[in-house]
C-alpha cells in the first residue's frame, strides 16, 4: 500500500519485484538442492529407517516407524522417548521416535536450539566416519545460515526500524517454504489438524511468536552480541517456572550452574557500551518465552495422543511450520495495531531517502525471512542426533560465532568486563544442560 506513493518509481518497483522472485528462486533451488543431497547421502550411508524402505510391508512400517504424530511419547513402563532426525525421499526432515530415553524430565522437541531440546541417548549413537562427515557438514551449515540471518536481519532493522513489522515478515516467510514442501511432495504434510488441535497449539505458538518478537526488537535497539548473551539466560527462567509454577525442583549442582549465568549477564549489562533498556527487556522476554514454550511443549506431549485430536504427520518439524504459521496470525494483528501503515511508509520513505532502492529493502526483508526458516530447518538436522553433551558445546559455539561475526561485520565495541560477562554466562548456560542431563540420567539409572 505505502509502494504507490512514490508513482514517479512504479517501473523500478516492479523491476524489483521481478529481481526479488528471481532471488527467491534461487533460495529455494539452493534449498531444493540441500534437501535432495540430503536424501542422496542418506540412502549411500544406510542411514534411513527402514519404514521408508519401498519393499518393506505396510505393517513393517508401523511397526518399526513411531511417528511423533500419534504421541506415543510414553510407554507402558513409563519411559519417555526422544527424537532422532532422519531423512527419506518422502518426507525431507521427518522426526521419528527411536528406543531411547529423553535425557531430561522436560523438554522440548519443537525448538532445536532451545537448552530444552530433546536429545539423543548417548547409549543409542553408534559413531562412524559417515555420521562425523554428515553432522560437520550439517554443523557448518547450521552456523553459516544462523550467522546470515543474525547480520541480515540486523541490516533489515539498521534499514528500516519497525521491528514488528520486520518481525512478522519472517514468520510468514515460513509458510511458502512448507507450503514448497507439502505440495511437492518433499514432505508429508500435516492432516486432520482440527480446531480443538490449534487451540492446544496456539498457546505454543503464542510463545514462539513472542520469542522471536522479543529477539528482533533487541536486536534493532542493541548489539546483537547483547541479545544472544540475554537470551543465554534461558536455563534461569526454566528453572524459575518449574520451581514457581509447576513445584518440579532440579538438584542443587544445576542450580548452582545458574550462578555464572546471572553474575555473567549482569556483568556484561553493567559494561555493555550499547546498552538500552529496550534492548535489555525485549531480550530478557525473548528468553522467557522461549522457556516457557518449552514447557509447555512437554505438557502438551505429556497428555498423549488426545491433546491433539487425532492429528496427522505432526513430526517435529511439521509442528514447527505450524507453531510459525499461527504465530505469524497472531502477531499480524499487534504488528498492525503497534506499528501500522503509517510507521511503515515513514520508514520506508525514510530507508528510500537514505540511499536505498526499493529492489535492496525487499531483498533485506526476503533474504532474512528465508534465512530464519532454513536455519531452524537445519538446526533439526544437526541437533536431534547429538548427545546432551554435544547440543550443549555446539550451542556455546554457535553464540560465540554469532557474537564475534557481528563484532566484525558492524564493529561494535565490547568492554573487556563485558568480554568476561558475556564468557560467563556462555559458560553457565553450557554447564546448566551438561549438569541437568547428568543428573537427569542418574535419577533414571
């Protein structure tokens, strides 16, 4: 609506249109390639469940194929199953259940970054030289596109502040994309999905919604390398929810990994030379609704099959193209009602004054939006098949990488205290899985 207020730049305008369709073609070709290279080294490492073998029998695939879409998280003995993530030629990046056991008593099979994330049983991983050059490859991915979307969507806001709007456009950059997915048959897609299964999703996706919300506004009124040290404090307000809202304690050595954490945070917020307190709240949220999501992702898991009326081919990352479509419903109305039409042709007036072309900000905005996705979809493949161990280390990589890239690329300055702040609380967030996991595990044994 604001583009036809610049009608001496109707040809440019939809010059661009015709260059962005041609930038996203390419982002779902290279997309498109990723997968099937994917599917191709799945098949020569032996890596696919045998449910998607074409001469295995129907009732051979029911009975060695759990899909996570029947809810059969809980056995007859109790004993909770985590995810392990393997690809087939008819559904892309689909989850299955294998026998081994979650290794925390709440987690979150929906949000692969989260300290939450179910992992893998470290008796189950069979190490090979296949697997290593598999999950390196995934690894490198995950941190390129993460580190991408971190600068692109910094480069966005540093353009065009609305960061609602921003925000918004991400999320339903999540919808072609699986929408490519279903209708090619790359992926199964989600069936007798009902309104009483969207009503137990909404609150979920209400909370994923909000995390990214809180993460972009940080991002646009602070360093990035301050957001990811305030998201760091995720592990905190998990533990804080548990405790005050559901009366499910954790030992004291966990707890006490939660120390460097606050000290870590607070010391890099004292010495932050960018610091806001926009910057400080919207991150601060951001992790708190990122913790909150994941317990109620496990609530929702908890109460079995019927939670979601009968729903279909709700693998993880199918429920995560869901959570990200609602979010998206959710959010437009407040992206609306905050920012509205009017902020977003002043900014984008604004941007056009500033030297840039209408072809560069919808570029921006595309490119980011992709990136948001793709790195989530990356994230289940590297992530679901590592131990707890191992999705502790490669998260404390991944925000270590991100921070010093957005060192560089926009040259913030960072105090040495703050240097140390931010260490700490990187620590403490890595110490707070690798404690919870050991101690999950020998309540268990």
């Amino acid at each position: 609506f604001f583009f036809f207020n610049h009608r001496t730049a109707s040809v440019t305008f939809f010059l661009s249109l015709i260059e962005i369709a041609v930038s996203v073609m390419k982002l779902f070709v290279i997309a498109t390639v990723l997968l099937l290279c994917h599917i191709e080294f799945a098949h020569s490492w032996g890596v696919l469940p045998v449910a998607y073998s074409p001469s295995i029998s129907q009732s051979s695939i029911q009975q060695n194929c759990r899909k996570i879409s029947s809810f059969q998280s809980v056995n007859k003995n109790n004993e909770k199953y985590s995810f392990s993530l393997r690809a087939s030629s008819t559904d892309v990046s689909d989850l299955d259940m294998e026998n081994s056991k979650v290794d925390d008593d709440t987690c979150d099979p929906y949000t692969a970054e989260s300290t939450e994330f179910c992992t893998a049983d470290e008796d189950t991983i069979v190490p090979s030289w296949k697997r290593t050059a598999r999950l390196t490859t995934l690894f490198f991915l995950w941190y390129v596109l993460n580190i991408g979307y971190n600068i692109g969507n910094k480069r966005v806001l540093n353009a065009l502040p609305v960061p609602w709007t921003a925000a918004t456009i991400e999320l339903f950059f999540g919808f072609p994309y699986v929408a490519f997915l279903w209708t090619t048959g790359l992926r199964k897609r989600p069936t007798n999905v009902t309104p009483k299964a969207i009503k137990t999703l909404s609150s979920q996706a209400f909370f994923l919604a909000a995390t990214h919300v809180g993460g972009v506004i940080s991002f646009g009124a602070g360093a990035i390398s301050f957001t990811h040290i305030l998201k760091a404090t995720e592990p905190v307000w998990s533990a804080l929810i548990l405790a005050v809202g559901f009366k499910e304690f954790l030992p004291l050595p966990v707890y006490a990994s939660l120390i460097p954490i606050i000290g870590g945070v607070g010391l890099a917020s004292l010495k932050e030379l960018s610091f806001t307190w926009l910057s400080f709240i919207s991150g601060t949220l951001s992790a708190v609704t990122s913790a909150t999501k994941a317990i109620l992702s496990k609530k929702v898991l908890d109460r079995g099959e019927d939670a979601l009326d009968g729903a279909q081919n709700l693998t993880p990352a199918n429920m995560f193209a869901l959570l990200t479509i609602l979010g998206f419903f959710m959010i437009l109305p407040f992206s609306i009602g905050i920012e509205g039409p009017k902020a977003i042709t002043n900014a984008w007036s604004a941007a056009l004054s500033n030297g840039y072309t209408q072809g560069q900000l919808l570029r921006l905005l595309s490119i980011s939006g992709f990136l948001y996705y793709i790195y989530n979809e990356v994230a289940f493949l590297a992530l679901s098949e590592v131990a707890p161990v191992t999705h502790a280390v490669t998260n404390t990589v991944k925000r270590v990488v991100i921070i010093l890239a957005s060192v560089i690329v926009f040259r913030n300055p960072v105090s040495k205290l703050g240097a140390i702040g931010s260490g700490l609380a990187i620590a403490g967030a890595t110490a707070y899985s690798i404690a919870k996991s050991k101690f999950s595990k020998a309540k268990k044994d």
